[in-house]
C-alpha cells in the first residue's frame, strides 16, 4: 500500500505541474506590453497570479523577499539599479520567467546566481550589465535557450574567454558589449551564431580578421569611435555576406572611405551626429551601393546646414531620415527620390515645403514635427499612400482641402499648432475614411463635433491638455474608439453619449475637475485601464468603480 501511495503522490504532481504548465501561456512580446507593470510587492500580492511584469527598479535593494516566489505567471522581471548581493531561492519557481534585468547590481556574484537562472527553462533575455564581470562561468552555457545578453559597461570583461562560453549557446543571436573599454575583439569570431553585435562606445581602432566567420551578422554598431581604421574595416565587413545595417553614429567622420563601396550587401547606413563628414562625397560613394535602401542622418546640429544636392544619387532609397539637423529648406533633389516610403524630418527649421512633394507618391510615412510650418502644399493630396503624417509642434494656421484625398491615411498628429482652426479642421478630416488615430492635444479646443459617418473607423482620440471644459454629445458616435486621453482639463461632467463608447478599453481623466465619478463610466465593461490620478474624490466615489468595473484596472489604486 505504502508503494501504492507513493506512486499516486508522484503521478498527481506530475499531472498537476502538467496542468499548470499547460494553463500557463508565455506571452509575446506584443502581449507583454498590454500588461501592467506591477512596482510594489503589496500591489502584486494582491493578485499573484496576473503579475506578468514586475519591476523594483532602482530602490538600493540588497536582498529580495521570498514572497517573489509567488509570481509564478510573471514573464518579465526587473531588478535593476540594485545593490543585490544574492538572488533568494524562490526565483526557480518563475518558471515562465522570459526576460530578467540584472543590469547594474555591482555586488551581484554570477557564480552564486547561475544555478537558479539555469533553471528557468524560458529565460531567453538577460541583462548584465554594469556587473564589474571580469569572466563567465562554464555553467552559462547551461542557458541553453538564451537569445538576447547584454554585456555592456563591463569595463574589464575577458572577451576572449567570455567567447569561448557563448560560443557554445546556439540561440544567441543579439549581443550588446557597448562600453566595456574595449581595445580588441579577439575572439569574437567564434560567435559565429550572432545575428546582431553592438560594439559602440569602445575603443577600437580595427577589426580582427576572425571577423570574416560571423557569417550570421546581419546588424553592427561601430558608433562613437573616434580613431578606427576604416579602410581595413570596410574591406573585412565586405566578406560579410548578410551585414544589412551598419550603424557609424558619432564616429567623427570627415570623409568616408573609399572601401566603404565595397559593402554592396548594406541595406542601411546610419552616419549621425558627423558633423564634418563631407556628404557631398559620401553621397557620391553611397551611390554606388545598389542595395542601399536606409539612410540616416540625423542630429548635426549645425547652423545654416543645406542638405548637398548630391541626395539626388540615391534614387533607390525607401527610408530618408534626416532630424535634428536646423534644415530650413530642402533641395528639390530629395524630391527625385521617387522611391521614397518613410520621409523623417523632425525638429529642423522649415517654414515651408515644396509644391513638389506631391511627386513622392510612394510615401507612406511623412514626418514634419517640431518645424516651422505654417502651411502645406497642395500637392500632399497626391500621396495616395500616405498612413502616418506626424504635424505637431507647428505654426499651421489651416489644412489644404487636399488632404481629404488621403485615403490610407491611418494617423494623424496635429499636437501644438496653436493657429489652427479646430472645428474647421475637424469638420475637414471627417473626410479621411480609414483614420484610426488622432492627436490634437496641446491646443485650446473651445468646441468639438464628431458624428460617426465622419470618423467611422476612429479608434484612438488624443486630447491632452486642450483646456476642454465640456465634450460633445457627438462623441457617443465613435463607436469604434478604443483609446481616449482627456488629462490635463477642466471637465467637471460626461455627456450622456459617453455610455456608448462599448468598445473603450484605455480611458485617461487624471488632472480633471471631477468631483464625483461620472455614472456613464459603469457602462464601459470593455474598459481595462481607467486613469484618475489627481481627482479630488471623495473615498465613497473610488469605491463605486470597483463595484461598477470589477475587473477594470484603475490607477492609482
């Protein structure tokens, strides 16, 4: 009998760790990001089992409780910015634990830790960095299921011997050693596996010909260094046949060397923050890699910057991304660049855009934020393909009537244009059919209409800081809306409309001048977050949200 019970008690735990592992469900990246970020034990304690993402970032803690054991669904776990000496034992039972930060806790022994990260068998991110690591032990290659490792700030890390070890993780396809001083990267030929490799912020002035054997290498990052030899480094990224993107942000270019045509498998090419790169010349050069489909040039900052008309060598560019850079015009080249999909101009100085955008009618990202403009041209009626334009932080008095022919049109930014003509503007983009999110926060609203044959596909409506004392009874009629954001008013009421917004599942009322809580909130059963910070309600009122919307989650609690 004694055997008997035995083997019933074996085979009831195996079925009910069957059970739990077949109940639990790890979660997208996507997924994760829907959930909410729990930063207290006394909040995640609550509800243990909804805790996906907990954090305790950043409070100087030297030990953990054993109670984080009880997070058994958590996915994502934040510990960085600590003064860890150890990790207690309960961290084995997060057996869906994905992603876990370590980054910064100096004190933490890799050693002491190791056997309880080997035995989350869905670990596939971790964070390290900032450690004081000097070596890694052979039991890191028992993380067999690992995909992503950062390493950075690790100033006297043994690369070589840290390559031996992750050689042996066949998973592993990012690895981020930016800021670890280092003067080689002797070894790193062995990571033959290693999909992405950020060496920015080091030392180095070349590459080791063992570079060649990353054959897998699809992204690099060799920003901020200042004295490389890039005639050797081109040549040897050439023998690369996958590199797609090469990122040399901040190198202190002059010039680009001539080898860097050599990189004809380069899709895209981030030269930021060059100042006295010649790009007359470099545009030249780029011209001659037939792939090269990315280019960014952001952040110059130089006064008076024109943009070389040389751009026009690049016809076959997709994405242009020049931000930050006090442009205040643009040669009618980069209009020839009739390829173009994604057009980035942020924070520059324009005042005007050419009647001629209209001719890049392949443009299905277009942003102006943060400029000058006072108007646009007709002509951005002829991008039939546009789906983001991005308007904020202008001076536009009005919209062309053009723009109702946006057609594919899917978001709309028109934050901080104090001179625009809201009601008229509104009434003037009821004609964009497949519109899904607007956002005119930032500029005094005195009155609003929205009725459904206007914006029928509506889902998020961004309204911050409008000085908005009252909303429309019309706003009832989005009943696709799904996100609102009205913080930073004067409401003090609803309208009685607001109950059919069925399908609202993100509601933000915080810095509002509600005294009592709107009783049209008790029918939005679909709502999953509801923001109410900085209400001066009575303890009573907070308590009706918690009969009317039981498993709404309302913040602050």
């Amino acid at each position: 009998m004694q055997i008997i019970s035995k083997i019933y008690y074996l085979v009831s735990l195996f079925l009910l760790a069957w059970t739990c592992t077949a109940q639990a469900q790890l979660l997208s990246q996507t997924q994760l990001l829907e959930k909410k970020k729990f930063t207290t034990y006394e909040e995640a304690l609550e509800n243990p089992e909804k805790v996906y993402k907990f954090s305790l970032n950043g409070q100087m803690l030297r030990e953990l409780r054993p109670e984080i054991g009880q997070f058994k669904n958590v996915q994502l776990l934040d510990l960085e910015n600590n003064l860890l000496v150890a990790l207690p034992n309960e961290i084995a039972n997060l057996q869906h634990l994905q992603e876990i930060n370590l980054g910064n806790n100096r004190y933490l022994p890799l050693p002491q830790i190791l056997p309880l990260l080997v035995s989350l068998p869905h670990l596939n991110v971790l964070n390290l960095y900032g450690n004081k690591m000097i070596e890694l032990p052979y039991e890191f290659t028992k993380l067999a299921h690992l995909e992503i490792l950062n390493l950075s700030y690790n100033a006297q890390l043994n690369l070589p011997q840290a390559c031996e070890v992750l050689a042996q993780l066949p998973e592993l396809e990012i690895l981020v050693l930016n800021s670890c001083a280092l003067k080689s990267v002797e070894g790193i030929g062995k990571l033959s596996q290693v999909k992405t490799l950020n060496l920015a912020f080091n030392l180095l002035q070349d590459l080791p010909d063992e570079i060649v054997n990353l054959q897998a290498l699809q992204t690099l990052d060799l920003s901020h260094h200042l004295a490389a030899n890039w005639e050797s480094i081109f040549l040897k990224l050439s023998k690369l046949n996958h590199l797609k993107t090469l990122r040399l942000q901040n190198c202190g270019l002059k010039d680009l060397h001539k080898n860097i045509v050599l990189l004809q498998q380069i899709e895209e090419i981030d030269i930021s923050g060059n100042p006295f790169l010649d790009f007359s010349k470099a545009f030249s050069l780029l011209s001659k890699l037939k792939n090269l489909k990315i280019l960014k040039i952001n952040n110059l900052q130089i006064k008076d910057w024109k943009l070389p008309t040389e751009i026009g060598l690049l016809p076959n560019l997709q994405e242009l991304h020049l931000s930050s850079n006090k442009l205040k015009d643009l040669p009618k080249e980069v209009f020839g660049l009739r390829s173009l999909e994604v057009l980035y101009l942020y924070d520059n100085q324009l005042d005007s855009i050419s009647n001629q955008l209209g001719l890049l009618q392949n443009l299905e990202v277009l942003a102006l934020g943060q400029n000058r403009l006072v108007a646009l041209p007709a002509s951005i009626g002829k991008l039939k393909k546009l789906r983001t334009l991005f308007l904020g932080v202008n001076q536009l008095a009005s919209l062309p009537l053009e723009i109702k022919a946006l057609d594919s049109l899917r978001v709309l930014n028109l934050s901080r244009n104090p001179p625009l003509n809201f009601p008229a503007t509104v009434a003037l983009l009821g004609g964009l059919p497949q519109l899904q999110t607007l956002d005119i926060s930032e500029n005094q609203l005195d009155s609003l209409d929205f009725r459904s044959q206007s914006f029928p596909n509506l889902q998020a409506l961004i309204l911050w800081r409008c000085g908005l004392r009252k909303l429309p009874e019309s706003i009832g009629e989005l009943g696709k809306l799904e996100k609102l954001e009205l913080a930073n008013n004067q409401l003090n009421v609803l309208p009685f409309s607001f109950e059919k917004l069925k399908k609202l599942t993100y509601l933000n009322l915080t810095y509002n001048i509600f005294k009592s809580i709107p009783a049209q909130l008790q029918s939005l059963t679909a709502l999953k977050i509801l923001k109410i910070d900085k209400l001066m309600l009575p303890q009573g009122e907070l308590e009706k949200l918690n009969i009317w919307l039981p498993k709404t989650e309302i913040l602050p609690r």
